[in-house]
C-alpha cells in the first residue's frame, strides 16, 4: 500500500440544533509509519463491513452554484486542483447536504489517496474521536482520545482506476450500509454523488446459489459437492478480506480446479443473471453451506457436510445424534 494524499477536516453538528460548522485543515498529514499502520487499518476494517453497495457518480449537476463530488474530484485527478483545494470544496459540500438532515451528527472526516494492488483509491470516511484507558511509561492508568475505526457507519471508496478506464461501470464506487435510518445516510450518498446500482448481499446470494444448484444438478459425489462449496467459501472470502471483487471466471478456475468452462456453461445455460465480478458479500458468505433453526430453548447451526457424519438426523424420530462435540461444550455439559 502506498499512501499519496491524506487529510482530516471536522465538521461539527449536533442532532436538531441547526447549521454545522466547519473546521478545515490548511495541509496534508506528514506520512508517517504511524500514518501507514492507520491507512492500512482503515483499509481493513472497511473491506470487513459486509453490507456494501455499489454504484457509479450520477451526471445531473446539482446547481449553478454547487459543483457535484466527481467534478471536485475529477479536477484533483487531472491535477487542476491540489488535494486540499478538493477536499476543502468537498467539506462545503457535504455541509450543504448535512444541513438538510436534521437527525445527523458530524465528525472528523478523513479523505485518504492511497495505492493498493495496482489500483488508485479514494476513502472518504467520517470517525470520531473515543476515550480509551492506557498504561503509560510510569506503569499508571491513563485516559486518551483516538479515533473510534471501529465504529466506522459512513464511508465511501472510489476505484479511481476503474473510473477512469471503465465509466461505464457500475461499481467503481462502493458505500457502506449502515445501521442508520435511511433518511440519516441518505445525505451522505447525495454528497458522494452515487446513485446504489448494484447490492453485495444480493448478488453473492445469486452467486452462490448457483453454486448449490450447480452441485445437486452436475455432481454425484457427496464428497465433491462438499470440496466444491468449501472452494467457494474460501475464494469469495478470500476476495473480502483484499476488498477486491469475485471475478467469475477466475472463480469458477479455482472451484473447478481449472475446469473453467464446465461451471461457466452451467451458469451461462441456465441463464443466471450474474455479472462478470461481483462484490462479495461476508456475512452471506460465512452462512452458506449451513444450516441452522431455533426454538425457545435451543439454536443449532450445522455445515452440511456433518450430515451423515458426526450428525445424524433421523427423520421418523424427529431426532438428531451428535458425536464427535466440541471439547468445552463437552465441559459444560459436565458441569451439570
């Protein structure tokens, strides 16, 4: 990873209490290795959040007197602006927005250019400032206030690379679904400039779900079956941890041990409406292959390769047998 350009603005808001205010800074952050570990978290902590959509920048000027996002951004690229005088343009820009929505909050906004894996990133993303509780060099408690990643809500990642060599994409701009109202991150799309095209969980849902009938309808073997989805599994999470998506074709290589052609036909023929990458989606991911159900006293998840195995469920009965358990349910079921 390289980092190019970094920079921090706040923009100061209280919930129902009127206008924010802006504090800018005039410089970009010194790169620093603590700059780098920082860059690289951030980096991680976002490709982990799993509910994302993605889309493109929306043509429509917003007004005579307001520039959109991607003509602030555009002028940085092409170097007619430094990246202060863009990330300062952005800051009045999304005031216009957060002025409008009378439930948010502000906070420090983060605008990072940085390099990873060939391709030209854009993170935008608002943080704020936590206490924490340290030992200091005198072996005594201390408070401090850093940066809450953790808690990241509203983020936005721009693939200035595939902007510029695929416009016509629909995905060169992912954003972060949070837990907020629709109404509280909606002011944050309208500041990117990004209309939602293309939904993670939706798309690897399809994906693997061709994956299943790919299994019971091509393959005999229980066996095969299990390798084939566990190969899935692995190369999808694989992609979510690089922040890169699913390529179908080299997908399929990898789940069909390079017989590309015989999963690529099946989907193909049966007329899935995947495209050729997708973005993939964790929690999706992490629950395939499963199964699971509860009731008010128990909450059972099994992979499906345990049945016959260490599960066995028999149907008359209504019963299931479980051998080989896990050594501290076995603890606890000692200890009463």
């Amino acid at each position: 990873m390289i980092v190019q350009n970094i920079v921090a603005h706040l923009i100061a808001k209280k919930a129902d209490m009127g206008a924010s205010e802006l504090s800018l800074c005039p410089k970009t952050i010194a790169s620093t290795p603590v700059v780098d570990t920082f860059v690289e978290e951030l980096n991680k902590v976002y490709n982990s959040k799993p509910s994302k959509v993605f889309g493109r920048f929306l043509d429509a000027p917003l007004s005579d007197e307001i520039q959109n996002h991607h003509v602030l951004l555009k002028g940085y690229i092409e170097q007619q602006i430094n990246f202060i005088d863009y990330t300062q343009q952005a800051m009045h820009l999304l005031k216009h927005f957060i002025d409008q929505a009378s439930k948010a909050t502000g906070g420090y906004m983060v605008f990072v250019h940085y390099t990873l894996f060939g391709s030209d990133l854009m993170l935008i993303t608002m943080l704020n400032n936590t206490s924490g509780v340290a030992i200091d060099d005198d072996f005594s408690l201390t408070t401090m206030r850093y940066l809450d990643i953790n808690k990241l809500h509203l983020a936005a990642r721009i693939d200035l690379t595939l902007w510029r060599d695929d416009p016509d994409s629909g995905r060169y701009i992912s954003m972060i679904r949070g837990k907020e109202s629709n109404k509280l991150s909606d002011y944050f799309r309208k500041f990117i400039g990004s209309d939602e095209t293309i939904d993670s969980k939706q798309e690897t849902s399809e994906l693997l779900s061709a994956v299943s009938q790919f299994c019971d309808k091509q393959l005999d073997d229980d066996e095969a079956r299990s390798q084939f989805k566990q190969k899935a599994t692995e190369f999808c999470l694989e992609q979510a941890d690089k922040g890169q998506n699913v390529i179908l074709k080299d997908f399929s290589g990898y789940v069909a041990d390079n017989a590309v052609d015989d999963f690529m036909n099946y989907i193909n023929g049966e007329q899935f409406s995947l495209a050729n990458e997708i973005s993939p989606n964790r929690t999706v991911i992490r629950r395939f292959n499963k199964i699971s159900g509860r009731n008010q006293q128990v909450s059972i998840t099994i992979n499906e390769e345990a049945l016959g195995d260490t599960v066995i469920y028999d149907a008359e009965k209504e019963t299931l047998t479980l051998s080989d358990l896990p050594t501290s349910l076995k603890a606890q079921l000692s200890n009463h």
